[in-house]
C-alpha cells in the first residue's frame, strides 16, 4: 500500500520509471513510462480523429509579449517562468564563474529575454487564430500539444513543474462552444472509463493569485465554468486533475480581439489532460508491469 507522495515517488523510482533530480518536480523519465505517456497520446487522437481539428503544435516557449496580452501574468504571477540569458563582457563572465566557484549567488549577470515558458498549450494558439483575422464559418477547433512549464515544485509526482499537456481547443460562437464541453464532458468520461481508472467530475478553479484572484475564482467556480476529472493518485491526498473542461467565455476573444464571421467576440473553451498525470495514475492503479494491466486497459492503449 502507498500511504504518502513521498511513497509513490519513492516506488516509480525505486522501479526505474522516473530519475530525481535534486529539484522537486523536476524528474526524468525512463522509456516504459514514455510508452505509457505516448500511448495516452494515441488514445485520445484517436477519440478525436473525426472531429476535423487543426493539428499545430508549439515550442514549449513563447513571447514574453504575448504571455502578458494573454492575461497570464495579471492572474497566475506566482506560476510563470521567463527565461534569463547572460548578457554581459569577458570580465563579467570571470566574476560569474568566481562566484560559481564561492558558491555564491550570480543570477544578476543574467538578464531577462523576451521569451517565457510556456504555461498552457493554448496560450500560443490564440495569437495565432487572432493574426488569421475574422473566424471562418464555424468557428476554429485546434488540436495543440506542448511542453509546458509552472513554478510550483511539489514532492507530489502528479505536481511537475515541466509537464506535457494535450489539448482540444474551440473558438467561435458561444452555443457550438457550450455544445463542445458538454460533448466531451460525455466523451472524457467514456475514455477514463475504458481504461477502468476511478474517477470524480467535480466544479473547480485555476489557481489565481491573491485576494482579487480569490474573488476570481469563486466567480469561476460559482459559474461552473471549469470541471475537472480528478483521479486518487497519491493515497492520503486529494484526488488529482488529469482532465479539464474550460469555458473561457469571451475573455481570450475580448483579449486578442477574436472575431467570428458575423463580426461578434469570439468565446472559447477547450479540453485538456496532463499526460504524465494519466500515465501515473494508470501506474498508480495498474501497477508497474504494463504487461500485467487489464487486456480492456491494454486494448484501450494499444490496439
């Protein structure tokens, strides 16, 4: 039985699925746990595959400008990564390697770039729809995947701070965009359900920052304008999401001025999943051998 994170984590490791680092959140991942992770992958293609999506797919960096017209450094300060670049001459680099020598700190010979981390696989798609110009009848359905980054380490193996996010995104007018949840609300469940996972749906928020990003999030809970499918990962915690479903409303089309055919802000939402966080809890409830899974579970992956 793993009563504790730290048990979990202790077990993936101690069977060679993932190597610390030193740095909470920060694992690497041997080649039965990438199987798993591409498998999942595969898996909801393959539940997609008919739906028409555009298939883009983004570095795991983007512009720093477009991080702060998305909003994302006005709500989620505390989870953002910018990436710092050396900047200085010879002599300035003598005392870095000086000071790396004594141990002390020298990030101040380092100075921001105009690239952050990417938080979201759909932050770097709305710019891209919004350059296009008005939506073309229907709206736009995005089939994004990308490596994305948060700033907040964790013993938990379900909380990394560089993770792989999948992810269904609509754009357009607001019943088709309601429509889309709701389908894959449906949809999601019957995926969760063929790979025999236990699972909860529950009403939910993002993490916002502060008192007016507590306020935030009470809107956004009370609204119901997230849920979550949320899975017991790590025994004594709280189950973990592995899914979400976002109606974002017109708040990325208000910020990138989306428009739909008619002329009209665009709304939006998407559909997401963590990749490690689907691989671990198939672990977490499959056990290590992926030979011994259920042949259901296994079809489900693998057909």
């Amino acid at each position: 039985m793993l009563d504790t994170a730290e048990t979990f984590l202790e077990a993936l490791s101690a069977n060679g699925l993932v190597f610390p680092t030193g740095v909470d959140g920060i694992y690497g991942l041997d080649g039965r746990f990438e199987t798993v992770v591409q498998a999942v992958d595969d898996f909801i293609t393959r539940e997609g595959q008919d739906d028409g999506a555009e298939r883009v797919r983004f570095p795991p960096a983007m512009p720093v400008r477009q991080l702060e017209r998305g909003g994302y450094l006005k709500s989620f300060p505390h989870l953002a990564g910018t990436v710092h670049c050396f900047d200085g001459d010879e002599r300035d680099h003598r005392d870095m390697l000086r000071r790396i020598e004594a141990g002390e700190d020298w990030s101040d010979r380092q100075s921001a770039s105009d690239i952050a981390l990417t938080p979201a696989a759909c932050y770097p798609v709305y710019p891209m729809l919004a350059a296009r110009g008005a939506l073309p009848d229907g709206g736009a359905l995005i089939d994004v995947l990308s490596w994305c980054f948060r700033h907040e380490p964790s013993i938990q193996p379900t909380r990394l701070q560089t993770f792989r996010m999948r992810e269904y995104l609509r754009v357009g007018a607001p019943e088709p965009i309601v429509d889309f949840r709701h389908d894959w609300l449906r949809r999601g469940t019957a995926m969760i359900e063929r790979l025999a996972l236990p699972y909860r749906i529950e009403a939910a928020n993002d993490a916002f920052f502060g008192r007016v990003g507590q306020f935030m999030a009470d809107n956004q809970k009370s609204q119901e304008l997230k849920f979550e499918l949320q899975i017991p990962i790590n025994a004594g915690e709280p189950p973990t999401a592995c899914m979400s479903f976002n109606h974002h409303l017109e708040h990325f089309g208000d910020l990138w001025e989306i428009r739909t055919a008619d002329g009209a802000l665009a709304h939006s939402a998407c559909i997401a999943w963590g990749l490690e966080r689907m691989a671990l809890a198939l672990f977490r409830h499959h056990g290590f051998d992926i030979g011994q899974w259920p042949a259901g579970v296994r079809a489900a992956l693998w057909p």
